[in-house]
C-alpha cells in the first residue's frame, strides 16, 4: 500500500536513506561521505511540506519498505524555462532486503499519478552513472535522459 509518510516513518526512512548513500559512497567515494541526507528533525520538517510529498510503501503491519522523495518544481516567468510544472523524484529508495518485488516500480507510478493529479507536465529526476540499477529500473519504467550533467576529475 502506498500512502503519505508520517512521524513513525522516520527511523525507517533514516535507515533506507543511509543504504542510498552506501551505494552512492560505493560508486564515488570521492564524492560521498556516509551517512544520510537528512536528520531526523529535517524529515519531520519536510513531512510537513506540501511542496515536498514523501510517498511510503508498506507492508500489511503499516512498516516502510520504501520511500519516494518528490518535490515541485516551477519556473513561473523564466527568462528561458516555460511555466510546466514539475514533479522530481528527489529519492526513491526499497530496502535492499525487499528488491524485485514491484515495490519501487508501485512508488514510482504512485509519484506519476500525483503527478498527473497535480498537473504536472513532467516527471524528472537525477541518477548517477555509477548506479548501475538505478539506471536499468529508470529505463525499464519508460524514462529518457533529459540532459546530461558532465565532469572532468581534476
């Protein structure tokens, strides 16, 4: 079942954030530090953002498998950008114990329906190369790069 994440999510969020960063620590430790991105008391700010929906996905006793940060986004009067509405999938994570289980697939088609419901022109959101399934998942839900971000390691 997906639905809205609240307070009791926290410890379990916590945890599957610090698994993301693992993989990307694993991938580019020269970029990333373990840890989490958020702090407990930030996850309870955001929880309160209407501009930043984070989608749970529970289990039949109501505990998290796997979470999906989005956030809106919108240019209103940009010199370059039309005025779309975005959602961007900021972080979708399923525990490494639950993988291959539609659980991050039922996350991400809940994120496309807010989408949808919400008037969004679009869905986007950032994957790093060296995240190998990350990418394949992306792309076996139907996503197609947008532009690419570049770097030369000096």
């Amino acid at each position: 079942m997906i639905r809205y994440a609240i307070e009791k999510d926290i410890p379990k969020i916590i945890e599957l954030l610090k698994q993301v960063c693992l993989v990307h620590h694993n991938g580019r430790p020269d970029i990333f530090k373990v840890g989490t991105k958020y702090s407990e008391d930030e996850l309870k700010v955001l929880l309160k953002d209407e501009n930043r929906p984070i989608l749970v996905n529970v289990d039949e006793n109501d505990e998290v498998m796997g979470y999906c940060f989005c956030i809106y986004q919108q240019h209103l009067e940009d010199s370059i950008l039309t005025d779309i509405k975005t959602i961007y999938i900021d972080d979708l994570c399923v525990d490494e114990k639950l993988r291959r289980k539609n659980i991050g697939r039922e996350l991400y088609e809940a994120a496309v329906k807010l989408a949808r419901e919400n008037g969004c022109y679009n869905l986007t959101l950032n994957v790093w190369s060296c995240n190998t399934n990350a990418l394949r998942f992306y792309q076996e839900m139907g996503l197609v790069p947008q532009k690419t971000y570049m770097e030369l390691v000096l």
